[in-house]
C-alpha cells in the first residue's frame, strides 16, 4: 500500500531524523537517491547533458547535490538559479566543483538538455509558479524528460490543487514518504512515475491517504468456499433502470454478476431487458421491502424521476449503495439515521450538487469535497473520477486514492458498472469503504484490460465483461 502524509507530517519527521543525524546528511540522502534515478532515466550518464531548474529553498539544494554527483560521473550539468542570490549555498559550491556551471542562456540549455531536474520549489510552495519559472518549466517540457524533486513545482502537496502554472513531470522522486498531491488530480496526473527514496524518515502510524496495490486488493477479495450458497456469497438487491433507462439496470446487475454476487434480485421497471441479457436474475415487482432476503442494495442508475423505493431501500437493515439518480432525492436526515452503512457514489457534478456549489471548485479541490460529503452525510462516499477517492466519514481515517482509473471510464454507463460491482462486494460483507476501494481498483483495472494495450475506446458492457480478467489479474 502507498501511504502519504501531510506537509506537516513529513516536516516533523524530517526534524526528529535531522537531531540525530550529521548536518546535511539528510538532504545527501536524498540527491543521492535523486541522481540515481535520473542516471537511470538517462541511461547513458557520460557525455549527456543535465539542467537544473533551481530554486530558493531545501528543494533546489537537493537538485544541486544530485547534479554534482551526475557531473562527477560525466555529465555536463548546468544550473538556472531562479534566485541567485538565494542558492543553496553548499550545493551550488558542489556543482561547481564537480565541473558543473550556472547558465547564462537558460532557454538555449533547455533545448539542448536531456534531461531537466525540477528544483524549483518544495513541498511547502503555495500557489502556482511564478511567470519567468512557468516559462522555463514549459520549454523543459517540449525539450527533454523533466524529473522533479519530491513534487512538481506549482502543485499543492498536500491536497493535489493545481492553482496555477505548474510542472509536468515524465517522473517525480519523493522522499521519505508520498504526499496527498502525489495520488490525487489534478495534481497527480502532472507528476509521471513515482519513486520514492527511503532517506530513513518515521511517519506516523496514521496516513492521510493512501493507494492500494495488487496484494492489498487481493487480501481484501471475497472468495466462495466449498460449503458456500448464494447467500453466503451474498445476494445484491438492484433497484435501476426504467422505461427511459433500461441499460442502465442490464449494466448495474451485469456488475453484481460479474463482481461475485450469489444472486441479484432486481425491483424496478427494466426487468425484461435485465432478464433478456441475465436470466439468472431474481425478478421481482415490487416493492424492495418485499422482495425477499438481500445483503445489500444498490439503488439510483437509471431511476430517471422516480425515487420511488429509496425511502423502502433506506429502511432495511444491510448496506446501502446509493448513486446516480438515487443521489437526488436524497437527504443528509436519511443517511444519519440508518444502523448499517451508506455508500454514496457521486461524480463531481453530483457531488457539486449535494454540496451546493460549482462542478468546477469540485473538480479543482477533489480531497476536501469527498470529505466534506462524507462529513455531512455521515456516509462513506466515492468520488469517482480521474482519481477515484473514498473517505470514510470518521475524522482520522485515511481518504484511499485508486490507482487504477483510466480515461477510458469517461463512458456512458461504466458509472452502472461499478455501483453493481461494488454492491457486490457489500453484500459479500466488505465494510462500505473497502467494498468502494475494491470496487474502483477492479473497474479500473477491467477498463484497462478492455482497451488493450494500444488504449482502445471501449464501452461499458466492455468493461464489466472484463471484470473477471481485472479479478484474475490481482489474485494470480
């Protein structure tokens, strides 16, 4: 699992390691690991040429020292001091005597590098790069492969904001530890491969995000054993679709079947389409309260106006996953008075709506609107989008980040998908907030393997077809 830890975090670890260390091992600590990582992106060190894009603070130090140990090893290395006067004093006396030199053209060396370091500013910059750094950063873009050092400059590390220009990063080194910007967009996206060097830090016991991986997911996964029935493989109520929507039932019951439900009994309009693609399906009339034992229900895609059922859904005493439509006619009194846990799944345009604000402060500050929602509903929530979080509405539990998400989930009813999916998972009994971060992890791995490797367009049905893949995939 990644875990990433505030700026405030990191600060007083690095401070506790620093009283117990020599001064400045810390900070060769970490241009070691930076160097090593830009050798191997180079490929070839000697005879290759290195600019350094170097700021006032620690951040432009590092970049420093790790450019005197490329110029040791052959390379020609040149710094652009944004604030000469504010240098880091003992990387700039390194470079220079390890034969590397400040610019006097910055324009002409960054159309002549292959490679450019990212020194410009650290963790604790608020606010996008100022203009002359902006330039310098997009022609280090079109040029050569750009690595930035702990994050790229002009992102928020703490919460993935973009609030201004920033770098684009092909890789960024971050040490001791991930940031939250590392894992959420917009923020995540500018920052390219991850590595991270271990400098010796101790973060804390609790993170502020973190990201699962393979063997995360696959211990999380429900497996049937030799004595299992539909019901203990859990059986998934779908109230979805209508006469205007019926896809949307076929992909939410489609996403149960394929995320491992025993059974799925489906209570809404569109049980002819559901039963022509899914037989095996338990149809019922109506209403959910009588349609007999379920573990879970997943209500909302598809219901166009009609929110009848919500109130019965709501009643019962399993799980809950409420999205789409669902989301509309739901109410923060509802959610806090039920017993078992509420799942809501909302995009950014609903979520804006239950918040009561636009789509696009959403969209920019993604961390705190999932939390926000969480918060005031008293429910875990799922944001989907281009990073897919889960927070829990419990104060000091991590927001988990999927790692998975691909652009090609931007398609009318993927969104159906997981609902059903992930409704599966809660009937199976996982907690609201792992049946979420399971859920998003296999969707976007499935849409992943759907597109293929040249990234094909694909359409839902696609993807929960590939669902099984996405499953073989993390336990194999």
């Amino acid at each position: 699992m990644r875990t990433a830890y505030s700026v405030s975090a990191v600060r007083a670890a690095e401070q506790e390691l620093m009283a117990r260390l020599p001064e400045g091992a810390l900070m060769q600590r970490a241009a070691a690991g930076l160097a090593v990582a830009c050798a191997e992106l180079l490929g070839r060190v000697y005879g290759s040429r290195v600019v350094l894009l170097v700021g006032s603070g620690d951040n432009g130090g590092d970049a420093l020292y790790a450019g005197a140990r490329l110029a040791r090893r052959g390379a020609g290395v040149v710094a652009v001091l944004l604030s000469p006067e504010r240098a880091h004093a003992g990387g700039l006396a390194a470079l220079r005597a390890a034969g590397g030199r400040v610019s006097a053209d910055p324009l002409r060396d960054i159309g002549r590098a292959d490679l450019v370091v990212d020194g410009i500013v650290g963790i604790g910059g608020r606010g996008g790069l100022r203009p002359e750094a902006a330039r310098l950063a997009g022609a280090a873009r079109e040029a050569a492969i750009v690595v930035a050092v702990d994050l790229p400059s002009g992102v928020d590390a703490d919460t993935g904001e973009v609030p201004g220009d920033a770098v684009w990063a092909d890789a960024t080194v971050t040490f001791g530890a991930y940031k939250p910007g590392l894992l959420i967009d917009p923020a995540r996206e500018r920052a390219g491969a991850l590595r991270l060097v271990d400098i010796g830090l101790r973060p804390p016991a609790t993170a502020d995000v973190e990201a699962l991986q393979h063997a995360d997911v696959a211990e999380l996964l429900p497996r049937p054993a030799a004595e299992s029935d539909k019901y203990r493989r859990g059986v998934v109520g779908v109230v979805a679709g209508s006469a205007r929507y019926p896809g949307a039932a076929v992909l939410a019951v489609a996403g149960a079947l394929r995320g491992g439900a025993g059974a799925v009994r489906y209570v809404a309009p569109a049980a002819d389409a559901v039963l022509a693609r899914f037989p095996e399906t338990l149809v019922h009339t109506g209403p959910p309260g009588k349609a007999g034992r379920v573990q879970s229900w997943v209500i909302g895609p598809g219901l166009g106006d009609e929110s009848e059922g919500l109130e019965d859904v709501l009643s019962a005493d399993v799980p809950v996953l409420v999205d789409a439509d669902g989301l509309r006619f739901l109410t923060p009194d509802q959610v806090r008075r039920r017993a078992a846990g509420t799942l809501l799944t909302p995009h950014a345009g609903e979520t804006a709506a239950l918040l009561g604000r636009g789509r696009e402060e959403v969209e920019a500050a993604r961390l705190d609107s999932v939390r926000e929602l969480a918060g005031r509903y008293g429910a875990t929530v799922l944001l989907k989008g281009s990073t897919t979080l889960v927070a829990d509405p419990a104060a000091g539990v991590p927001v988990r980040a999927n790692p998975t998400g691909t652009g090609w989930l931007a398609t009318a009813g993927s969104g159906d998908v997981l609902s059903g999916l992930t409704g599966a998972l809660l009937a199976a009994g996982l907690a609201p907030r792992d049946a979420g971060s399971v859920g998003a992890y296999l969707h976007g791995l499935a849409a992943r393997h759907a597109a293929g490797p040249r990234g094909e367009p694909i359409v839902a049905s696609e993807v929960a077809g590939a669902l099984g893949a996405a499953w073989e995939n993390v336990v194999s």
